[in-house]
C-alpha cells in the first residue's frame, strides 16, 4: 500500500484490516451468504417489526417508539454491504445487497401504509411533528448521513467500536422517512410523501459515497484489480457523487428558505416590540401564512394603533399582506 496507505490505515483502525475481520464484515453486511435462512430471516423480520414499531410511534408522535425502531432496523447492513462489494469488486454480491435493500425499502413502506389503513388513530400528515420532521429535509441532514456512513463503515471493519452502531441507527434516519412516505401514501399527501422519499435518499447517496471512501482509503479493494471490477467502480463512485450533488439542490432551497422564515420572524418581533414600547402591552404571540400575519398582544387599556406597525412591516417588505392584531385584555393585579 505504500507509506501513505499504511498512514491512512493507521489513522482509521489503528492498522489494517485483517482476513478474520474483514469476513465477519462481508458475512454481517450480507455481502457473504452462507446461512441463507438464518441470515434472511434475520433481517426481514427485524425489518418487518421495525417498520410496525416506527409506524406506531409516528402515528402516536412518539420520538422514543421511533428511536426503538432505529435501533432494531437493519436496511443499513445491505446498504453497507453495497458498497463494501462494489469496493472489493464483488459484482454480483453488490447487486445482491442493492436488491436487498430495495425490497426493504418498498417493503417498509408497505407494511406502513397497511398500518396507517388499519390502525384506531388517523395521521394528520399536517399537524403531526415526528411527520413534518422528515418531510423538509435540509442540507445539515446530508452533513449528518456523511457523517453517520463513515462511522458505520468503520464500525465494519472495527471490532473494539461496536457500542456506536446503535448511535449510527439513530443518526441516520433510514427506516422513519420510509415509513412517513407510506403514512403519508395511505392519506393522500403526495407532497410529504415526496419529502420523506427526499430524505432516504439523501440518507441513501450520502452513506454509499462515504462508505466508498472509507473502504477504497483502507485498500480493501487493492486485491480486486481487474478491468471489469475497476469498471464497476468508477461508474458507481460517479452515481453517487453525482446522486448526492442532485439532491443537495433541494435541500439547500429547504434550507435557504427555512433560514429566511426565520430572519423574517425575528424580523416581526423586532419591529412589534419596538411598536409597542410605551404602551401597557406586550407582545404573547405571532404567526404568519400565506401572506396573512396574527400578532396576538397582551395589556391593558386602548390598543396602540395598527397603522404605524403595518406601515413599518410593510417598509421591511417581510411579505405581510394582511394584518391582524389581537388584543388579550389582563387584569392588573393591586400591590399591598
């Protein structure tokens, strides 16, 4: 491998890899079957239970019934198993585990919207957090699926970090999204279905393209030196590099627009405070769609008037097409 193979070895695992570890990955990964039934078996029945358990805690809005799914699903291992075999040159176990992993994604789908079909409380897509928290992925969370792909590969190849992979279910989000678009399916909401969908495969391209990285920098793939093998990787290193570039553009329009959502409402505070600095009242609450914005005001007495502060929202030019203003009247209470 050379000094500065040797070097990136060093830094990564603390030296290389050995023959024993690197089997056991291939076997954990599903790269090697050599126990069909057991480890099918395996997998799909966690699969299967925990995409009813995340279902469950998204149509409850259960963050921990969720976090209890991230920690049983499996879809990560056929997922690392791609990428492991695309490394190595395996070219037929990587279109094994990119099946694998197609079936379960379609499957944990499935299974959500048969849930969502028969299950006593309705999902207002909506309304509904553990669902609106998957349906506008943004650019932190393509950061945290690169971040999350290097430790899962590294906890592969790593038999002293094994405590992290429960960390890794959790930070990449891959079974929730895939549950929230058959949630959103069965309901109608094709728009938080597509979001949901945005983020698996953001979570997708991102731990593909680290995965690649970490295993191609360890040399792992040194022994597969074939034209064919080195073929198959580089289409696949430029899928994923371009794959994870393509969905990066709406999720920085999300974060663009999400970062102006909230210069805008600081924006509103800022200038209500500053309206009403002088009077007996005081700013509770405000909110603000589709043009129309709802300041809700509590004090006592005459309300300031409202043409100065829609005069002043309107020099900010924040978008504010219609004003309302509430007065909520409180009672001062007589000290001694």
């Amino acid at each position: 491998m050379g000094r500065v193979g040797d070097a990136v070895c060093r830094v990564l695992v603390g030296g290389h890899v050995d023959t024993v570890t690197l089997e056991r990955a291939r076997r954990d990964s599903l790269v090697v079957i050599n126990d069909p039934w057991r480890q099918y078996s395996s997998f799909f029945w966690r699969l299967v239970l925990a995409a009813v358990i995340a279902t469950g805690g998204v149509a409850a809005s259960s963050s921990p019934v969720i976090i209890g799914a991230m920690l049983i699903a499996p879809l990560m291992s056929p997922m690392l198993g791609c990428a492991l075999a695309i490394v190595t040159g395996r070219a037929r176990a990587a279109a094994r585990t990119l099946a694998v992993t197609a079936v379960g994604a379609v499957l944990c789908v499935g299974i959500a919207a048969a849930v969502g079909a028969i299950a006593p409380v309705s999902v207002n897509t909506a309304t509904n957090q553990e669902v609106l928290a998957r349906t506008a992925p943004r650019l932190i969370d393509l950061l945290v699926a690169l971040a999350s792909g290097m430790m899962a590969a590294l906890a592969l190849v790593r038999d002293d970090i094994p405590d992290a992979v429960p960390g890794i279910a959790i930070s990449a989000s891959i079974v929730p999204p895939l549950c929230v678009v058959g949630v959103a399916l069965q309901a109608g909401d094709l728009t938080a279905a597509r979001g949901s969908l945005l983020l698996f495969v953001a979570n997708f391209f991102a731990i593909q393209l680290m995965c690649c990285a970490v295993f191609a920098a360890l040399g792992l793939g040194r022994a597969a030196r074939s034209e064919e093998a080195g073929r198959m990787r580089r289409v696949w290193y430029v899928l994923m590099l371009v794959g994870a570039l393509v969905v990066a553009v709406p999720l920085s329009v999300t974060s663009w627009g999400i970062i102006q959502a909230s210069a805008r409402e600081r924006a509103v505070a800022d200038i209500t405070v500053a309206w009403l600095e002088g009077s007996d009242y005081r700013l509770l609450d405000f909110d603000m769609e589709d043009g129309v914005l709802s300041i809700e005001i509590a004090g006592t007495g005459a309300s300031p008037s409202t043409a100065s502060l829609a005069r002043e929202l309107d020099e900010a030019q924040l978008g504010v097409e219609e004003l309302r203003v509430i007065p909520v009247a409180e009672r001062r209470v007589p000290v001694g």
